[in-house]
C-alpha cells in the first residue's frame, strides 16, 4: 500500500466530466506516459485506456492511463494527498497537521495531479459532511446531486483551490474542433465538486431507503419532468442574492383612554413597517435596500450584477408564498415596503419568522426594542421548604416550591433583564398589543405569549426532580425548556456537589487503613464521603487497577469511626470470583474488621447487629435468592462492586438489589456504559433514585438524543447531571499513575484473503436484498445479523462458515499477521 501511495503522488492525473456528473472519471499515468498499476482489486476489472491529453506547452500528447470511478478513485486520492501533506517539509518542521484543502498546502506538497485532485477530494468531503447538497437534473435531464449551497466563505476556498491548480491537472482531452487551450480551473474543480456530491450519497441500500432509484442508485434516470421542480429548490437555497426584512417602527405612543395606569401603546395607523433588504451574492456583508437597487442609487446599489432584480424577485415571490403578508411587494413597480397590522407582527413574532428564515430570508428588528419574555422558575425558595434535604434526597415524599420569575427580554437578549413585578406582567397582557412601552422602553411581546406567563401556576416538585432540574440549569415544563435557579437549602446543596472537588471536605485517611493512601485514591476518599454524607449515593468508575476496593474500604472505616449516624455494617455485592478476593484485600488493609461471607448453604446473619462494623461479602445470585433477608437488616452501607451486573434494570438481579435498604450505596465498576446509555440510568437509578426520572422519560429525554447525535444540548446537560454522582480516572489520566508507561497502539491494516473478500461480498448482496424486502423488527434483526457475519468473516472464514476447515493464515489476513 506504502508504495502504491508513493507512486501516486507522482502521477499526473486528470478529471474526466461526465452527465451525469456521477459518471465522471480519474484518469492517471506516471511521467513516461504509462499507467500505475492498477489498485487492490474491489470484485472490478481495472480500465486503461489511451488518452490524448494537453500538455502545458499547450501540445497534445498521447498517454495510456488507469482510469478509475470516482467512487475507486476518492480513496486513492485523499490518501495520496494526506501522504504529500505528512511528507512536506513545513509539516515536519512544525510538529502538526495543517489544513489539507488550503491551497499553500498544495502548491508544498507536489505539483502531481493527484494531490492536486485529492485536495479537492477532501474539500468536496468536507462540504458534504456540512450538508451542502442540492438535488438537480444534468443537462441531458439525468438526476444528479450537486454541492450547494455554497457561501462566501466556501466560494473564497473553492477560488483559491482553483487558483493552484497546476497545469498537470487540467490537460483535460481537448476537442479536435476546438483551439488548443487549457480549461478554465474554476468550472472544473465546480464539476469535480459536483461528481463527487452526485457519488457519495449513492449505494446499493440507497435505494431502499429513500423508496425508489431516483437520486439514490447508480445508473442514469432521466427525469426531465423534475427540472422545474429542481430549478425552485436550488433557487431557495442557493440564489445569487439574498433577502431580508429590516421592521422600523413608526407612530408615537399613547394611553389606553381612561387608563392612567396601562402601559403606552402605539396610536393608530400603523406601528411598524417591512423594509426589503437584499444583500450582495459578492460580499455577504454588503447590504442596500431595494428600493436603492432599483433606483440605481447609492454606492451599495452599484455593487449588485444586472440580474440582481430579477433574482430578487424570485425569492420575494417564494417568500410571499411562506407569508402572503409580502404578497403587496410583488405587485408594486418598487418593492421598497410594506406596512404590518398589529396580526401580522404577531405572526412575525411567531412562526413566520422561523419559516422565512428558513428560506434564506432574516428578520431584523430595531435596536434597543426589548422583544419577548423570560421566564424561570426558582426552586426551593426559603429553608422551610428545602429542609426536607436534611434526610437526604433519598427520603420518600420530600417536596420543593417551584415558582415562576418573568423579566424582558428573550433568551441571549442582550438587555439586562430585569424581573418584572405581578402588576406589570398583568399590563402586558391586557394590553393585547404586539408593542408596548414599560419602564421607558419599548417591548415587543406576542400578546398570547404574555397571558401564558401570567396563567402559569407555582407547584411543588419531588426533591430528586428539582435537583436533577438545578444541576441541568433547566426544566423541561409543558414541552418547552425553562431555566432554573436553586434557592434556599437546595442552592447550597448544588455548591457542594459543583465545587471544585478538590476542595471536599477535608477527610484523612482513617487510623485502621493500613496503606498508604495515593493522591487520586484520597480524593476518591474524600468525594465518597462527602456523597454519602449528604444521603446521597455515588458511582466510582476508575479504570482497573486504581484501587477502587482499598478506596472503599477506607470509606467503610471512615464512616464508622465519625459516629453513630454513619456507622454500620457495609454490606458489598460482587461476582462469586471477587468474594476471595475481598476478603483478602480486607485482611490486607484494614487487619482486625470483622469479614463474613453470606454465600454457600451454610450462610448466616445471625448476631449481625446494626451497630456491626463489619464486611458482609455476598454474590448476586446468592442476593437474588436471599433478598428477603438481606433486606431485613439496618446496612450501614450497600456496595456494588462490577456493578455493571446490574445494568438490565429489568432483570431479577437489579431488582432484589433494590429492594435491600441502606444509609448510603456505592457502585463499583470499570465501565459504566458498555452498550448504551440505559445502562448508565441502571446504575445511578439505583445509587441515588429518582435522579434520573423513569427510564422512559429518561431515554427520550437524554438516551436517544445523545445516542443519534442529533442533540448536541441533551448531552451537555446530562453530563452536567451526571459529573457529581460518577467519578471516573483513568491510567492515562495526568497524575494517576505516573511510574506506567505509556500505552502503546499500533495499527497493522490488513487485507482479506480472496475467500474472505467472496464472502464478504455475497453475504452483503444476499442480506441487502432481503433488507429490502423486509420491515420493523425483522429488519433490524437482518440489520444485526449483517455485522455479526461481517465480523466473522473478517476475522477467519471458519467462524463463519462453521465448517470445521483449515484454520490456517492462508485463509485469513488476520490470522497470517499473527
């Protein structure tokens, strides 16, 4: 591979345009004239051909090259210039990768065609993974995808791109009929963007996803009934020039006749005016109101091409269809403003605004016009209702107010929001007017959005709720995300779990601990106690072999030597082959703590008295079975240890471990989340309950939005709800543990033998088409079956066939490396 990469940075290459763009080509030969050897085969037989091409003395010369898809050529490209890139000199001089598409890189890393092209490969990537594609038809009516919309920011890389082009990577077969000259770069490289677009969403699923062979398979369609259709919907997304609305205000204020006290509104006729804006496809920062374009005047109308009127009549007309308010702007000879009924600022206020800007179009509305409410709820509000937190969030039944604050402004606002009084949110909404004036100065409130506010009622909230609500910074009330602020007992509870860990309550490592204790396992320590000493529960996931066992230890020792409230007998859960290894490690480190083991027929608590500062060691299943039992004791303390045994929390395990009562609970594990987030809900459900919410409201709420990606937010605050109750360190961690060295990985791609690469193949060909044909369960069941064989297949022939064959390297490239 390392010298099939070489011997392509040297190449020239060249893009062959095709219609449909999807159908273009890479053609590529070496400086003699001849073809590299063809790549690693794919199923494909390679194709040569003889080119006549240009060179850049503007002579034509004859080549025999390798011509490639673009789906075979992109990864032969991009490695061939990420290869170029890591071999520049600037790159090793400076110790770090720079930008692989900028066009300084190109012109240090060669002056082949190849990197050239595989530079523009990667940019073509890279818009493709910002979702800028447009579906279209080609020329002669095909269905094609395309890059687009571009910006000016994107539009700036693509020229500068076109700008290195070396001559080498535009000596395109010239038309006999034609003079004898080199093609423009910058068409070519938007034709390569486009092939590369009109390839990539294209597979053999594609199809079958999207309900038929239109702009998802390979081979041409030829759609020419779509082009107007395509023509609207890359005009709504990629039009020269775009559209805004600035809204002025106009009218002087008055009373509400009688009412001295009301808020000032505008007098009639008319309180705010739509100002059309367009801004320039050259500079996205130039803007003239239309009505100077098409006047001519002012130096920012200058700026606009001849078909700037045009375009912008266009997208008028798309917008009046999203909000016939604009529709006047159409019929008039200038399309300069139009006037807004207070209903019609509402609708702005509202929906209109979010489905213009959608279509390209943004409102702008005056400065210093305090637009919207906020609202947020305060939490816990005086000692009385926050002394429930003395028993701990883990008391059944404790409740927190929940009360509601308003201020103006919007949310990122930039007014200083002040918090409005009772009297003066009743004003709002009885004005029943999009525009007020209160506190000296202008609002803009939807008049329905104020009778809202003032209908929302205080509540109580269960105690885990309100803090899983306060540790996130918001609340999830009748569908909409509210900010909330903690108050009272509640406020200095979240400063404790959200301080600087480091800073916990000063803990040593007890009398009866005989080891020494490292830094990160004091700090463990101390976090432990502090948790459990609020009535709260703990996870501590250290990576294996950081001492979570001695750390827990320590902690049983702790809490029975700070008194009575704390102290009783721990008891620790774990795997049947953990058991001797606890109870050594007890012996080791805390000489003279009474151990017994509750497993075996013979197992017993008799004489075990609350008071008891001893270990009780016990399996799962032997707590599965003995629940009962268990549960009837006064536990100072219950510890998970690889609490990952738990994770089902609908299996029997998890149950009966909920059921056995303790002041305090610890899970022990290495790995918190092996599969998906359940099982992270599990384990914390069960240390501290109620924190999470129910496991359903907990899988829409953070599980499925983390997992798809999708909600970038969901994860921010589950992370923020999570951090106080789980600790993890790692080896690799700074300061764990110093005196390892450092993991070492190294990669070693290999290749699949050829039964591999025909099993592979079929299996993906047999499965995809029976993926086709089937729906909900079975699907996913076909879907699952898919990667498991795969997997197989890639480790060794034998395991998936299950033949009982030669199990030798020959018929595996995994095994041979090995």
């Amino acid at each position: 591979m390392l010298a099939e990469i070489s011997t392509l940075i040297r190449c020239s290459a060249v893009f062959l345009p095709g219609d449909p763009a999807r159908s273009g080509r890479i053609a590529l030969w070496q400086a003699d004239g001849t073809p590299p050897a063809a790549p690693a085969s794919d199923g494909r037989a390679a194709a040569f051909e003889e080119l006549t091409v240009v060179t850049a003395e503007l002579r034509r010369t004859t080549v025999r090259a390798l011509v490639l898809g673009l789906d075979q050529a992109l990864p032969l490209l991009t490695r061939a210039r990420a290869a170029a890139s890591a071999s520049a000199e600037a790159l090793a001089a400076a110790g770090t990768a720079a930008d692989i598409t900028d066009p300084a890189e190109v012109a240090t890393a060669g002056t082949a065609g190849t990197v050239f092209w595989g530079a523009a490969a990667l940019l073509a990537l890279r818009f493709a993974a910002q979702g800028k594609l447009l579906p279209g038809l080609s020329p002669a009516g095909h269905d094609a995808w395309r890059i687009g919309p571009l910006d000016a920011a994107d539009l700036d890389q693509v020229r500068a791109l076109a700008a290195a082009m070396p001559p080498g990577a535009r000596c395109v077969p010239p038309d006999p009929q034609e003079p004898l000259l080199l093609p423009a770069a910058e068409p070519l490289l938007h034709a390569f963007l486009d092939a590369v677009a009109d390839t990539l969403p294209r597979s053999p699923a594609a199809p079958a996803a999207a309900g038929g062979p239109a702009f998802a398979a390979r081979p041409p369609e030829r759609r020419p009934r779509l082009r107007d259709w395509a023509a609207e919907v890359a005009a709504g997304h990629d039009a020269g020039v775009r559209l805004s609305l600035r809204i002025e205000l106009t009218g002087e204020p008055g009373r509400v006749p009688g009412d001295p006290d009301a808020a000032e509104v505008p007098t009639a006729g008319g309180s705010f005016r739509a100002v059309l804006q367009m801004h320039s496809p050259a500079d996205a920062a130039l803007v003239a109101d239309a009505a100077d374009v098409w006047a001519g005047s002012g130096a920012a109308a200058a700026a606009f091409p001849p078909g700037a009127r045009l375009d912008a009549l266009r997208a008028l007309r798309r917008a009046a269809r999203l909000w016939p308010p604009l529709a006047p702007l159409l019929g008039a000879a200038v399309p300069d403003a139009v006037e807004l009924a207070d209903e019609e600022v509402t609708e702005l206020l509202g929906t209109a605004a979010t489905a213009l800007a959608a279509d390209g179009m943004q409102v702008h509305w005056p400065r210093g016009l305090v637009r919207g409410l906020t609202a947020r709820a305060v939490v816990g509000s005086g000692d009385t209702a926050g002394s429930a937190l003395s028993g701990g969030l883990l008391s059944p039944g404790a409740l927190l107010s929940f009360s509601w604050r308003h201020a103006l402004g919007g949310p990122g606002d930039p007014t200083d929001l002040t918090e409005l009084t009772d009297a003066e949110l009743d004003r709002l909404a009885e004005a029943n007017r999009p525009l007020v004036r209160l506190r000296d100065q202008w609002v803009l409130i939807d008049p329905a959005e104020a009778r809202r506010a003032r209908a929302l009622q205080d509540r109580t909230v269960a105690a885990p709720d309100a803090l899983a609500a306060v540790l996130t910074g918001s609340a999830e009330i009748d569908g909409q995300r509210v900010g909330v602020q903690a108050a009272g007992a509640l406020e200095r509870l979240r400063v404790r779990l959200t301080g600087d860990p480091e800073q916990a309550d000063e803990v040593d490592a007890p009398p009866g601990l005989s080891a020494t204790l490292r830094e990160y396992q004091l700090h463990g320590l101390r976090w432990l106690a502090r948790m459990t000493s609020l009535g709260l529960g703990a996870c501590l996931a250290d990576d294996m072999g950081l001492g979570k066992t001695v750390t827990l230890i320590a902690l049983h020792l702790h809490r029975n030597e700070k008194g009575a409230a704390t102290a009783g007998p721990t008891l620790v859960v774990c795997p049947a082959s953990l058991l001797g290894n606890w109870e050594r490690e007890i012996g080791k480190f805390a000489p003279g703590t009474p151990v017994r083991r509750f497993h075996g027929p013979a197992r017993s608590l008799a004489g075990l008295t609350p008071g008891a500062r001893e270990f009780v060691l016990t399996t799962y299943g032997t707590m599965r079975l003995d629940a009962a039992a268990l549960a009837g004791t006064d536990w100072g303390m219950v510890v998970a240890d690889e609490a990952q045994h738990v994770k089902n929390p609908r299996s029997s395990t998890a149950k009966a471990l909920r059921t056995v009562p303790a002041r305090a609970r610890v899970a022990l594990t290495g790995t918190p989340v092996e599969n998906d987030l359940s099982e992270l809900w599990a384990v914390l459900d069960w240390t501290t309950p109620g924190l999470l919410g129910r496991l359903a409201t907990f899988r829409a709420r953070y599980a499925e939005p983390v997992e798809s990606g999708r909600d970038p937010q969901a994860a921010a605050r589950l992370s923020a709800l999570v951090r106080p109750f789980l600790l993890r360190r790692r080896k690799s961690d700074p300061g764990i543990a110093p005196e390892l060295p450092p993991k070492t990985e190294t990669d070693h791609p290999v290749s699949l033998t050829r039964e591999q690469t025909a099993l592979y193949e079929a299996v993906v060909r047999e499965t995809l088409a029976a993926i086709s044909q089937a729906g909900g369960m079975e699907r996913r069941g076909l879907v699952v079956k898919l990667l498991t064989s795969l997997k197989q297949i890639c480790n060794h022939p034998a395991q998936y066939l299950g033949d009982g064959g030669a199990t030798g390297g020959s018929r595996s490239g995994k095994l041979e490396l090995l």
